[in-house]
C-alpha cells in the first residue's frame, strides 16, 4: 500500500502521510485531518468544485501482472505526458537525466493505456493529489517494481511529480501510483522516485487540489476525478 495513500483502507493500515515527511509535515497534516465533517464550502471550493465536469467513478481492477519495461528513454529527447481529465489536461515534463529506470517505467505505462480510467485517489489539501491506482483505494499497483532513489538533492516543491511508496519499501520504489505536489514546498525527505514537473499552467493541479474530500482536508475527492486518457509526446 503507498505511504502517499490516505483512503479509509490506508487509514485502517494507520498509514498516514505525515509519516513520510518531516517533524513539520506529520504536525501540518496531523492538524488539517482533525475536526468532524462539514457540508459547507467556501465560495473559492465551489468555483473550483465547478470546474470539474462530473463523471462516473471507474470499477476497480483486478490485480495486475504485468511485466517490468527493459526498454529507456533517450535523454536527448523531451517527453511530455498528457493527462485528460474530467477538470481538465495536465502536462508533465518527464525528467530522464535524473530519473531514466522510473521516467522510463511511467512513459511504458503510459504507452499501455495503464493510466486510462484511473482516478486520482487522493486529494491532500495544499499539499499534494495522487493517483495511478488500478484498484482506485490507495492499495494497487502493477505488479511490478522499479527501484530507483533520487538525488539527494531533490526538492517536492510545486509542481513535482513524484512515485509514491509504502513506507517499508526502499527509497526511490515505485509501482504506478504517482503524485503532484500542490504545496510550494512539501518538505518530504529524497525517498520518492522522481518522475518530472508540470509544464504550463498548474490550473487543473490546482483545481483537483481544492475539492472537498471525505475525510475533509485529505482523502478521496467527494466527486471523482478520472484520468480519461494519458497520452505521451517526443521532440
């Protein structure tokens, strides 16, 4: 189950975001996952709300098997993923000088059609959405592991998209789940396999980031949010 997942299955796991991150992280999100449910939103939260066409939540996959990629991505070349969904299309930036077995096994992904009729899970209010998860609960994945640790230098500052992990697993794991920082800084440590950045507007990131959530503050948007089709450009 990925440490980034905060689903009622996670959450029954006691898995929990904040520990995955800093002293200053666990207290931030310790804080925004207190306090009982509200039906109300702020004017802001029902803009962003609206943005979002509303669409059937896709039926959960069986467990997947498939095989891990062999092929790379040439580091001469801009990749840029496209992800349409039902608030609009964001563009990611893979970065393969830094990260070529995790941009490599995301881009093979892609290619499948693994990502279509995926949701995003997960929304952590100012912090970060995930998703990628064939079963739609925080708990699925390929069936396949890349190991690949990022630079110690890395920062999840806006913008970042990253592989999330269980917390047994080893720095730089990854399987499909994948995340976007919304936060300017998230403050986690270089244990998350580096994927790349969004390119263009953060709006769509922004939009998902703001919906209401069950529990509020962090966990599955109230509406779902599905990845209709992830496609992938080379120049």
């Amino acid at each position: 189950m990925s440490c980034l997942a905060a689903t009622a299955a996670a959450s029954v796991a006691g898995l929990a975001l904040g520990a995955c991150g800093t002293s200053t992280t666990r207290a931030r999100v310790a804080s925004a996952d207190s306090g009982a449910r509200t039906t109300s939103t702020s004017s802001s939260t029902t803009e962003q709300t609206e943005s979002c066409r509303q669409v059937g939540t896709p039926a959960p996959r069986s467990a997947q098997h498939i095989r891990a990629p062999t092929h790379a991505l040439n580091p001469a070349r801009r990749y840029v993923v496209t992800l349409a969904t039902n608030c609009g299309a964001i563009a990611i930036q893979l970065d393969v000088r830094q990260a070529p077995r995790t941009t490599a096994s995301f881009a093979y992904l892609v290619g499948r059609g693994f990502y279509d009729d995926l949701t995003f899970h997960r929304v952590a209010a100012h912090f970060v959405i995930q998703g990628g998860d064939p079963s739609g609960d925080g708990s699925g994945g390929p069936g396949y592991t890349i190991v690949e640790r990022p630079p110690a230098s890395v920062r999840y500052t806006r913008g970042t998209v990253a592989m999330a992990k269980a917390g047994t697993d080893p720095a730089g794991a990854s399987g499909s789940q994948f995340f976007i920082v919304t936060a300017r800084d998230a403050e986690l440590p270089a244990q998350y396999a580096l994927v790349g950045n969004v390119v263009g507007s953060m709006g769509v990131v922004e939009a998902i980031g703001e919906l209401p959530t069950i529990p509020p503050q962090d966990g599955e948007p109230i509406h779902s949010v599905v990845i209709s089709r992830a496609t992938m450009s080379e120049s």
